[in-house]
C-alpha cells in the first residue's frame, strides 16, 4: 500500500503559525548555541597559548580551521538531497558537541606532561574537526532560516535574533573570564577551561534537543539544482563577484584579526578579566548598533551596509598601532568593530538571501563558504608566518602586519564595491556618496541624512 503524503500549502494559517512560532525557537535556539560557543570556542586561542602554542600555531589553528570548514558546507548542501534540513542540524550538532571531549583530554595530557611538544598540533587537529562538523549544518540551516523568515523583515528579524543572542554570548563570555582568572590566580588555569568545555558540551546537546523541536517547511531539492564550483566561477555574476569580493576582503581580514588577542596575552601582558573586556567591547557595541544595521537594510539595502562595515573593518587595526590602554582599546577598536560587525553581518546575510533561488541557495552558500575559506586559511597563514619570521627594528612586527592588514581591507573594499549591483529595489541616500567636486556640500549632505534617518527610526 503507497502511503500518501498530504501537502500543506505554503499560505495556510496553519503553516504561517507555525513559521512564526519556529522563527521564534530560532532565536532561543541560537542563544543556547552561542552560550556554548562563548564557554568553548571563544577561549580557543587563549587556551592554545596556555597550553604551549605559539602565533604560528594559532596562525595554522585559524587557517585549517577557515580551509576545512567549506568542504563541510559542500558536504552540508549534499546531505539536503536525501535528509530533511532539521535531521542535518540536530545530528551534527550532537557531533560538533561531542568533538570537545578530545580537547578535554588535552587538559589532562598536559596536566601529566605527556607529549607536550604535540598538543598544540593535537588541538589544530581537533579544532579543525569541531569547525568542519560546524559547518556542515550551515547551509540547511541557511536555507531553512530563509523559508521561515519573510524578504520583507529579514533586516529586522535577523537584527533582532543577533542582538539577543549576541547579549548572551556576551554575559556568558564575561562570566566566563572571571572564571578563568580566578582559577589563573590559583594556579588552576587548566581546571577553569575544563569546567568552561564541559559545561560547553552540555549546553550544546541542550541546543540539539531544541532543534528537534521547531517547525521545518517541506524541502525537496528537485533535479537541475546542481552547478559545479567551476561553472560559478566561470560565471562570475553578481554574487559571483560578491563571493570573491567577501573571500579575498576575508583574506585581509585574517592576517590581523586572529592575532589581537595573541598581542594582548603575549605583547601587552592582560591578565584574563582584561582580556576579556576588551574582546568583548566590539560584541557590546555590535549588539548596540544591529537594529539600526537591520532597519538600515531593510530601507535602503545591504551594499551601502557593506560600504560603511569595509571602511570601519578597515580602521581598526591602525587604531591597535597606536593606543596600548586597555581602557582605549575597549572603547576605540571595539566601537569601530563593533558597528563593523553589525554592519557585514546583516549586509552579508541579506545580500546573499536577495541573490539566491530557493533551490539554489545551499549550494551557492556552501561555493561562497569556499571562497571564504579559501581567504581565511591564506590569510591566517600569511599573518602568522610575518608575525613569526619578520625581523624589522622600527616597530612591534606584530602592529607591522597590522598595518599591512589595515591597507589589505581598504585596498579589497576599494576595488570590489563599486562592482556590486543592489539585488532588490531600496530607497536611494541622496549625498551619502562622496561628491569629490563639492566635499564639503556632501558632508553637510550626509549630517542632514543621518539626522532624517534618526528620526524616523
């Protein structure tokens, strides 16, 4: 007997309930999962410096990691032809939760002192894997997000969603650098990341038993859906041309930005309360600006929201040259990455929301994760290697590459931009552009726009 399957239209009350409530799940969902991160992945580099890894070894942790992460985006897209996106996530998830018991055992191997030359070699490899995993939920979950979420909110929702989760994050990241000063001051620093992954852990096996549970439209990819990698490239279409631009600008963004919390530990010496204050004012100030980056995109679109991230991005590491305070480097570089991040999170998401077909969207996003990828692992290698080997004697070769990053980004974001094309009709910013005739008429242009844009927030 053929079982037959009753298809519920998509305009339903039923189903329109029903996306609402999952959009809602989403969100405590994804505050679950950034809890996680924030306890584990948000230490990895302070935890690989206390068990004996050096800038070149972190260089390699985010360049693997960056590199391997694609091919689980292209694996993720694959898996969608056979499983439903709400399998995809909640298995690996589970998988990703259970790759932090090998890195616990590192706290124990160099509690003993077995094999210490190897165990920041050991934890690249673990971390890689923990990426890799990570990432192959990212496209079905990409593509389920945008079957829940109307084009005509994804600003506000997506805004909204950050910044909750982002605040928890937040909270829980603070909590946990006192905690690991505490245990510092007590000589137990080892026993402090120990608490912090296993509490980790559990916290992620809660967010996949949450994934279980929320709403997932029916998806079937049908046939024709396929592209290759070289066919995209070939291509070379808008968001073609806006996939490269976001690998080669990611490129200049890892030759400096794994590395500003090895400066802080190793160059400036901050204990971990520091540390982590500094690390995270540019969350604080994220979350703080991601409802006006999420109205600001719904309005007037996401390429003037790249203009305005590409150029902040491309401040920062100069700021990092010039001020050693803590007190100045959690108010200055992490008020310009902050509004940074707020910008380039929504504008990419959006961007590539407005780009792709529903069919189409996975694959594209996991060809897009390749370029990235691609960027960081060249990007990561290339700063660590320069922070290691240069020998220069008129300035810290560590604030040397971050000069050198800081012209990378602007150089990236000068060249690619105006190549782009806004996807979706939106509201022009008259006098936002720079008007080289009459500089100074722009600049009054742009004070009365920011002005107008305020008020009617």
């Amino acid at each position: 007997m053929v079982k037959k399957v009753i298809v519920i239209p998509e305009d339903s009350p039923y189903v329109k309930v029903s996306k609402e409530h999952a959009r809602h799940k989403f969100i405590a969902q994804g505050a679950v999962s950034e809890a996680s991160t924030s306890l584990s992945g948000s230490f990895i580099v302070a935890f690989a410096k206390d068990i004996g890894s050096n800038a070149l070894h972190i260089g390699f942790l985010s360049a693997f990691s960056g590199i391997l992460s694609p091919f689980g985006n292209l694996w993720g897209s694959k898996l969608m032809e056979k499983n439903s996106r709400r399998y995809i996530h909640y298995k690996f998830t589970i998988l990703l939760a259970l790759t932090w018991l090998p890195i616990l055992a590192l706290i124990f191997f160099f509690w003993k002192g077995i094999g210490l030359n190897y165990l920041p070699h050991a934890l690249i490899v673990f971390y890689c894997l923990y990426a890799f995993l990570s990432s192959v939920k990212d496209p079905p979950t990409f593509s389920w997000l945008g079957d829940l979420v109307p084009a005509e909110i994804r600003g506000k929702y997506f805004a909204q969603r950050s910044r909750f989760i982002g605040f928890v994050g937040l909270a829980l990241f603070l909590v946990a650098g006192f905690v690991l000063d505490f245990f510092e001051t007590k000589g137990l620093i080892l026993i402090g990341y120990g608490i912090l992954f296993t509490i980790s852990i559990i916290l992620r096996l809660y967010s996949a038993r949450q994934v279980n549970h929320i709403f997932s439209p029916r998806f079937v990819l049908h046939k024709g859906y396929y592209f290759s990698f070289l066919s995209f490239i070939k291509r070379y279409d808008n968001f073609g041309k806006f996939a490269m631009f976001y690998a080669v600008f990611n490129f200049s963004l890892m030759v400096a930005s794994p590395f500003f919390g090895y400066y802080m530990l190793n160059d400036l010496g901050f204990g971990k309360v520091t540390f982590t204050i500094v690390s995270l004012s540019s969350t604080a100030f994220s979350l703080l600006f991601m409802p006006l980056a999420g109205k600001f995109s719904d309005k007037y679109g996401n390429l003037k929201l790249m203009y305005i991230g590409c150029a902040m991005f491309s401040i920062n590491p100069v700021i990092w040259i010039f001020f050693k305070s803590p007190v100045v480097l959690s108010i200055l570089p992490g008020f310009v990455a902050g509004v940074a991040n707020a910008a380039i999170g929504i504008a990419v998401t959006n961007y590539t929301y407005d780009s792709t077909s529903e069919q189409k969207r996975a694959l594209c996003v996991s060809y897009f994760g390749l370029l990235t990828g691609v960027g960081v692992f060249l990007g990561s290698l290339l700063g660590g290697f320069m922070i290691e080997n240069l020998s220069i004697s008129f300035m810290n070769t560590t604030l040397f590459v971050f000069a050198i990053a800081a012209v990378l980004r602007a150089g990236t974001s000068l060249y690619f931009l105006p190549q782009l094309e806004e996807v979706r009709h939106v509201k022009r910013i008259h006098g936002l552009s720079l008007n080289v005739l009459h500089p100074f008429r722009a600049v009054h242009s742009d004070i009365t726009w920011f002005k107008r844009f305020y008020r009617e927030r």
